[in-house]
C-alpha cells in the first residue's frame, strides 16, 4: 500500500542533517543524510521536475 508524503523538514545535526518525512498515516520516519546526500535529492528532483514541464510543454 502507497502512503502519501504529508510533511518532511531537514534539520541539522551534530554531524549530518536529520530528515524527518510523516506520511498520511501520521508515522514519521527519521533519516541521517550528509549535505551531498541532500544535494543529490534535490538534483533528482530538479531533473524530474524539468522532464515533467517539458511534458507538459510538448502537449499543449
């Protein structure tokens, strides 16, 4: 079963970022991840993003 992504916050940590998602069900999961973890995400996302506007820019 698919939960959805209701909330997340980044928060720094002594020596990482805690990633903090809660889904729709209201559990909340906690994850350590570097700064290039989190540049990784944010790239993966900007590229997803992009391919969905040029999509979306190839339809109209």
């Amino acid at each position: 079963m698919t939960k959805s992504l209701v909330r997340f916050t980044i928060e720094p940590s002594s020596d990482a970022y805690l990633l903090l998602i809660e889904d729709d069900a209201g559990e909340t999961v906690e994850l350590a991840a570097t700064l290039e973890q989190l540049d990784l995400i944010g790239e993966a996302i900007d590229q997803l993003l992009e391919q969905d506007d040029a999509e979306t820019s190839d339809s109209e």
